[in-house]
C-alpha cells in the first residue's frame, strides 16, 4: 500500500475510534500524556533490542499517540493532523538551509551551530536560563543534566579540554565522601546529585548518551546478576559477600563475549 493511502486509512480509523469507542471518547489531551511517554520509552527498547517485528509494533504505537492527539484537537478546531505536517516539514526546510538552501557546511558540528542560531530567530530572545527552565518536566534526570550542560557549554560556559572534566568528577567525590562522613543526609543526597553532574559532563566531552550508558549499564548488570542466581545451589542470602562476589566474577566472564 502507498505510503500516503496507508496514512489516510489510519486517520480515518483514528476519527471512527474517536466517534465510536467510549474508551477513546473519554480521552483528553492530558490524559494520553503517560501513554505518549511510555510508548515512546518502548520504541527506544525495542530499537536497542534489535528485534525489527518489535521496532514496527512499537513505532505503530507511538505514531498512534500522535495520530489520536491530533485527531483531539482537530475536533475543538484547533489543529489537525495536515497542520502537524506543515509546520514540521517548513521548520526542518528553514533549520537545514545546507539541504533545501545555499549555505554550506563541512561538519555536524556546523549543522548543530546553524540549527541553533536559527532556533533562536524564530522565538523571543530568552536567557539561557529561562530557556532551560522550560525544558520538559518529564526528561530523566540524566537526559536533563546533559541538555543543561550542553546548553550552558554553547555559551562559553565550558571547560578548555577534557582533564578539567575528569578533575571535577574528583572534586565533587572528594566532597561526596567527606559529606558521607560527617553531615547530613540532605548534604549527602546534594553532593552526590554533584557527582552525577560531573559525569554527565564527561559523557557529553566524549559523545556518550548517558542515558543510554546506564541503560546498557542496567541491563549488563541484570543479565550478569541472573547468572549468579543460577550458579548458586541454595538461596543467595545464605552467602557471604565474598562467595558471592566469585560468582559475580564468574558470571562476567562467561558473559562477556555477549555483552
């Protein structure tokens, strides 16, 4: 089927959902909010799982989202699904002038730098900090710390080579523990969020996604941590740390070559 009749036989089941299905009828704007997060979570698990049947049912699911949002809002004659269209595909015409336009550039770092200064065109002039208040309040706090850092960095706001980065994460544990010693937990909870800050930093100097190293991170460690539980011949609590540790050495040896 035709990409465009495909699209056209989605919005026409969207609209008969919407006058047809009491579920759908209740729905709000704001009330599909933990849908759209969550659905957008499971096409990021689906497409670092590598499963491609999976990565199609869960991109289906969150173009759904946007698809039934638009419908909504096309039914108090707000906006509707064409208008989406147009204003994405002039604002991705205007920020690539490279693509649908003279300028030339030699790096994605220029394409970056050019969408930026075009972004700041078509809005108010804000400060930086008023813009990174209005991040969205739904960012993980990883995502939200490497959107503050590499905002703040445009602006001058930057360390002069990577060595700075690594002494800070330094600082800050030095100061982690010496709060973990002798002060209170309010102080220990804003000194390790300073940590995780400093490491932030590190990720984006080196181009990691944070986020996405943790994940891996998480996921690395329950495969590893499934190991254990099968070497083990009783419960683990009946262990001591150092026996369980072993095991722990032993189960990221013999998955290594997978991970």
């Amino acid at each position: 089927m035709p990409p465009e009749a495909a699209l056209t036989r989605l919005l026409k089941t969207i609209a008969a959902l919407r006058a047809g299905c009491p579920w759908d009828q209740e729905q709000t704007p704001e009330s599909l909010c933990p849908y759209l997060l969550e659905e957008a979570a499971e096409v990021v698990a689906a497409i670092e799982s590598g499963n491609q049947d999976e990565i199609l049912e869960e991109l289906g699911d969150l173009l759904l989202q946007i698809v039934l949002q638009a419908q909504i809002f096309s039914e108090s004659e707000q906006f509707d699904f064409a208008a989406i269209c147009e204003r994405l595909t002039e604002k991705m015409i205007y920020r690539h002038p490279h693509v649908f336009g003279s300028v030339a550039v030699s790096s994605s770092a220029e394409v970056i730098s050019n969408w930026e200064h075009l972004k700041t065109q078509e809005k108010p002039v804000q400060t930086v900090t008023a813009k990174l208040r209005q991040l969205p309040k739904n960012l993980s706090a990883l995502s939200t710390a490497h959107k503050i850092s590499r905002k703040v960095a445009q602006v001058g706001f930057e360390w002069s080579d990577l060595s700075g980065v690594l002494a800070k994460v330094k600082e800050e544990i030095a100061e982690l523990e010496g709060a973990i010693a002798q002060e209170s937990p309010l102080r220990q909870s804003e000194e390790l969020g300073d940590v995780l800050f400093s490491l932030v930093n590190v990720a984006r100097w080196q181009k990691i996604d944070s986020e996405t190293a943790l994940r891996e991170t998480n996921r690395r460690f329950l495969n590893r941590f499934a190991l254990v539980e099968a070497l083990a011949e009783r419960p683990l609590e009946t262990y001591s740390i150092v026996e369980l540790e072993q095991f722990w050495q032993t189960a990221k040896q013999q998955l290594k070559t997978q991970e």
